[in-house]
C-alpha cells in the first residue's frame, strides 16, 4: 500500500501544556481508520496535523499527498449561507485553480453521488442538517482526494441520518478503482459508530492524547445488511468499548 501520511512521535504543545503525543500513526490509501477517545485527547489535533494544518511541537508529521490532495470534512457543514449547493460543493475546485465550467460539472457530480443532484439549486437554509452534511461530503467529494479526513461530521445528527451517512461514506469509499481510493481518517466519540466504518480503530488516552489500543475490524467493505447484528461487530466494539475504559481509567 501507498503510504499517504504519518505521525512519528508527533507532539503538540500549547499554552496550557500538551495535548497530544507523542504519537505513532500511519495512514495508507485505502485504508480507513477510526479514531476515538475522551473529550481533550488531541483526535481532532491529530486530524490537523495530518492534514498539514499546523506543525508538530515534537516528532515529525510526513505528507506524501501533494497540494490540493487532501480534503477535510468538519463537524458542522460550514457551508456558504448565500451560495446554493452547487457553488458550496465547486468552491475548493475554484479556489484551486479549476475553470468555472469544470468546477461546477464536477461538483455536480459529487451532489449527485451522495444523493443530492435535485438539491443542487438550494441554499443551505433550504438544506435538512443530514442534506446540509451531504453537501460538505460532496464538496470535499469533488477534490477526489488521496488523504479523506473527518471530524465528527455527523455528531449533531439524528442516528438514522448517521447511519446513511456512515453508509454513503463506505458506497463512495468503494466506488473508486481500487487503486484510486483514498486513505480515510475519522474521528468520532461513538465506538460502535468506529467499528462499523474503519478497518481498524486506534483508541486514544486521555491529553496528552497517546495511542492505548489498536482494533483491527474484519468485515467486508460496504457492510452488508445485519452487520451490526454480527460476532464480528460486537467483538470488536467490546474490544474497542474495553480498551477505552482503560484508557480513562489508567
């Protein structure tokens, strides 16, 4: 496999002493990992660093990815309020350097792949929460990244919309050649939620956030219907569910 990213005894420091690490982590393309942990334990720190965001106090942070190929998708949608759909999910291909004409074709590509090519005209107040997340998704979507990072996206959600999207994630994830599929790296509190998308789940200490666990998920990928019912699903949310606890605790 490609490797696309990698913290090597990554710290971060701030002001009030440090949040994270030091930090072994590797993402590979076409690979998903989950990453959980308490409130403060420097997951959504380590998003930032692998996305080039900010630097390491310590260690070292590589990025093979080039410029423009790594796209984030951020708790909330932080969509343009005045800009329909179509100009929300084309913005980062025009920022980029993409014609207008090109930009916005494949934009429409993108809302039509996570289900929203009839919404393509609506301003985001026109825009359900889990429609409004779609369209984060999709414009992040559009870039056709190598390295896909995901902060909570769906945290404010109902759990029958997490759970299309959850699903539309893995649909989208496949739907590329697979050589062309990107490295993913998600972060959420909700261990089942961990368990259901990644491949494997890397359990965080409380700040400074270490690496507790790691809990490789079998499974195919999409998951088939009743996967949550399944020996595998539960075995590893227990594994994933225990390592936490102990990382609390410890």
């Amino acid at each position: 496999m490609t490797r696309l990213a990698a913290l090597e005894q990554a710290e971060v420091v701030y002001g009030r002493g440090p949040v994270l690490g030091p930090i072994d982590l590797v993402v590979e393309a076409g690979t998903i990992t989950a990453l959980v942990g308490p409130s403060g334990s420097g997951k959504s720190t380590a998003l930032r660093l692998l996305a080039g965001l900010e630097p390491p106090s310590g260690g070292r942070v590589t990025r093979v990815v080039e410029r423009g190929a790594t796209a984030m998708v951020f708790q909330a949608p932080t969509l343009m309020p005045w800009a329909d759909a179509l100009t929300n999910a084309a913005l980062p291909l025009e920022l980029s350097g993409v014609p207008r004409e090109a930009a916005r074709a494949r934009a429409a590509a993108a809302l039509d792949r996570v289900g929203l090519a009839d919404a393509a005209a609506k301003r985001p107040a026109q825009l359900s929460g889990g429609m409004a997340m779609r369209v984060s998704v999709a414009r992040a979507l559009a870039t056709e990244p190598r390295l896909l990072l995901l902060d909570e996206p769906f945290s404010a959600l109902d759990t029958p919309t997490r759970r299309r999207l959850l699903d539309d994630v893995h649909h989208l994830w496949s739907g590329a050649s697979t050589g062309a599929r990107p490295g993913v790296v998600f972060v959420t509190h909700d261990v089942d939620e961990a368990v259901y998308l990644a491949d494997q789940v890397v359990v965080l200490s409380p700040g400074p956030g270490r690496v507790a666990a790691v809990i490789p998920v079998g499974g195919a990928t999409p998951r088939p219907s009743g996967f949550r019912a399944s020996p595998a699903f539960h075995e590893a949310v227990d594994r994933a569910g225990a390592a936490l606890i102990g990382a609390m605790s410890a």
